[in-house]
C-alpha cells in the first residue's frame, strides 16, 4: 500500500489525483484555489520555485486556513495505513491498532 497515494509521475497527475480523492469541504472555492497554489508550488520540478523549507510551507497552509484537528489527522491516518496496522498487530499482539471512528 502505497503511504502517499497522491504521489504520481508529472505534476498534472498528481493534481489530478488530488482532486478525485478531496472529500467536499464547506470552505469557499478561493480557499481551495489557495491551497492548490500551495501545493503545487511545493510540486515545482524546479527546485528553485519550490519552499525552501518545510517550515515555509507549513506557514503557506496555515495561511489557507484550512487545518485539520489532531483527531481528524488521526482518523485519516488510520483509514490510510490501516492494513499495515493490522499486520502489526498481528505480529506484535502488544501493539493496539487504532479504531476508525
């Protein structure tokens, strides 16, 4: 399972990608444009029109104001890798996978 589904050869794929698996939001339509600029600034092939650091980015999606709450960030990484969770649990009877909601 691949941990980035959105990873995908040329930008315009990756774009592409993005939109499919995007969940509706209630945030206006410029917000969205927004925080497509964002990401595809930090896709640039060109390193030099890229973020410098992540630092910097992390700034351009706070500018957005679309943040996602500690339980959404969990909830979605449990949806994301939940077959490598489970076969952990199945090896390490210690480890508690999470529970999707």
């Amino acid at each position: 399972m691949n941990p980035f589904p959105f990873t995908r050869a040329a930008k315009l794929e990756t774009q592409k990608g993005m939109r499919k698996s995007r969940k509706v939001c209630q945030k206006s339509s410029l917000t969205l444009l927004a925080l497509d600029a964002v990401v595809l600034f930090g896709l640039a092939r060109d390193r030099s029109q890229r973020f410098t650091t992540a630092r910097q980015m992390a700034q351009a999606l706070d500018a957005t104001g679309l943040s996602a709450s500690a339980r959404e960030i969990g909830q979605w990484l449990c949806e994301l890798c939940r077959d490598s969770l489970e076969e952990r649990a199945q090896r390490d009877k210690t480890f508690r996978p999470c529970v999707p909601e």
